[in-house]
C-alpha cells in the first residue's frame, strides 16, 4: 500500500528528497511575521492547511527554520508520524529549531535513501 507523504522543507533543496518519495507534495513553511513567534505560529497554521483535505501517512522535514521546528510541533499535535532528515547538522550553532524537530521526530536518517527504507520498514 501506498503512503502519503508531505515533505517540509525550509532552507534546503528538496529534490533529492522528492525523487525518494514519487508522489509526495513538497510545502515550504509559510514563515510570514516580524517576530521568532508570529512566524512560528504562521507555520504552525500553514502545516495544518497543508495536512487537508486529508491528513498525510507520514510528515519528512528537511532543513532548519522557524518553520521546521513550528511544523514538528503541529505534526505531533496532530498525532502524525514525523522523520527529521539531517538530524543533528545544525545550520545555525544557536537555533533552537533542528534540536526540536530532532526530538519530536519518530524516525531520524542522514539520506532521502535511508530516509525510505526506515519509512518503508513501519507498519
């Protein structure tokens, strides 16, 4: 069987990541605000329009950002499985964004083909 997945992708080039998952939609974070907060609520609400009309198999999140971290915490609130490519590779020395969508995410890989053969193993 098939699963849906939607790849969060902010500060990177998600192609590589694409061609891993033929048919998965690609969203960048709608990190619209003046402030660290404004923009993470904004992608907070931008995540669960991208998640209908109905809610993905899987969620992959791909760089850092305000709106990596906001769409992490969405995912779990909405009880999705999450996979965080390039766990632990900090961009940024003083983001607090990659460490929180490391946490929150369920599965972890440092390649889109390792990334799909540990989605490709879960139930």
């Amino acid at each position: 069987m098939s699963k849906t997945i939607l790849i969060i992708a902010e500060n990177t080039d998600a192609s590589a990541l694409a061609a891993a998952f033929p048919g998965s939609r690609v969203v960048t974070p709608d990190t619209a605000g003046d402030s660290p907060t404004q923009r993470f609520a904004s992608a907070m609400v931008g995540f669960e329009a991208a998640c209908q009309p109905s809610l993905p198999d899987w969620v992959i999140l791909a760089g850092e950002g305000d709106g990596i971290a906001a769409s992490a915490v969405a995912a779990k609130k909405l009880l999705l499985p999450l996979a965080r490519l390039g766990a632990a590779v900090p961009v940024d020395p003083i983001t607090v964004n990659g460490p929180v969508a490391d946490v929150l995410a369920d599965i972890t890989a440092a390649s889109p083909a390792e990334l799909a053969r540990l989605i490709e193993k879960q139930a």
